[in-house]
C-alpha cells in the first residue's frame, strides 16, 4: 500500500504554474479535500490528468482558526487518516508539526522526486529555480539554493 498524502491548494497551483503537477502522483495516494477544489480558480489549475480521490471533509471552524478553509481540510484529513500533508502555507506547516503530521511544499516534492530517480539533477535544478521564478509561490534565494545543495549533495529525499 501507498503512503497517504492530503494536499491543500498551494501546491497544486504551483507545481501547475511551473508544469509540473504530474509529481504530486509520484509521492503517494493523493487526496484532495472537497474544499480545495472549490478555493481553485474556475479554470486556472487543471487537475484532471492527476488521480485522485476527492473527499467531503466535516470540522468545526473553530478546530484551527488562524488557517483557511482548504488549508484547515487538508490538516483534519491527514490528522483523521495519518496522511503526509502538502502545503506551501507556513502557518499551516507549523500546525501540521504541532499536530506530528508530516509536511512537505511544493519544493520538498521536486526534492522527492529526485530522490526517487523520476528527474535528473539538471532537471531537479531546473524546476527548484521555475517554482521561485515562474510561480506566486514566494520562495526566498537561500532557500532555493539549500533546495539545490540538497540536490548537489543527493541528500533530497523524504
């Protein structure tokens, strides 16, 4: 069996910005809570050649009142189902640790990705530089060029 991973909307936009959303399938069984879907623009990211299984999440909205909705469906489903989340909110992140759920963004995916042998170096490289350049992901430089050592290094994986 898989691992399970919940994304919330940051890294399918992203990814998708930089064309690369097909990688989100290579980290596990990928669920996409309900709400996610309805907080993607009509339109703007095309999920349909992804497979995933969509699901109805139900939470109390005082349950992590400082995130949004998408953000705090993706956290309940990786709670309830003790599933790897993807997130590129930091706020949500430092939840997910509070809560000892596992947490990756959209660059620890391309780092994943190469750790697994699905992109060479270069284009490891080539992408880590695409999500800071070509996306609204804010990426600081240090931590684009720690993404890149980590690939120099191959010390890239989960």
């Amino acid at each position: 069996m898989s691992r399970l991973v919940v994304t919330d909307t940051g890294p399918l936009i992203h990814l998708d910005q930089a064309d690369e959303l097909h990688l989100l399938e290579l980290t596990g069984e990928i669920y996409i809570p309900e709400t996610v879907l309805t907080e993607l623009e009509p339109g703007s990211t095309d999920i349909s050649e992804l497979e995933v299984t969509v699901e109805h999440v139900e939470y109390d909205e005082s349950t992590y009142p400082h995130l949004d909705p998408g953000e705090t469906a993706a956290l309940v489903l990786s709670v309830d189902r003790d599933a790897v989340l993807l997130t590129d909110d930091l706020d949500a992140r430092k939840t997910a640790q509070d809560e000892n759920i596992e947490v990756h963004g959209s660059v620890g995916v391309v780092l994943y990705a190469y750790s697994r042998g699905e992109l060479s170096e270069t284009a490891a490289k080539r992408v880590l530089r695409a999500l800071k350049r070509d996306t609204n992901l804010y990426l600081s430089s240090p931590l684009v060029e720690h993404a890149i050592r980590l690939v120099d290094s191959d010390d890239a994986g989960w």
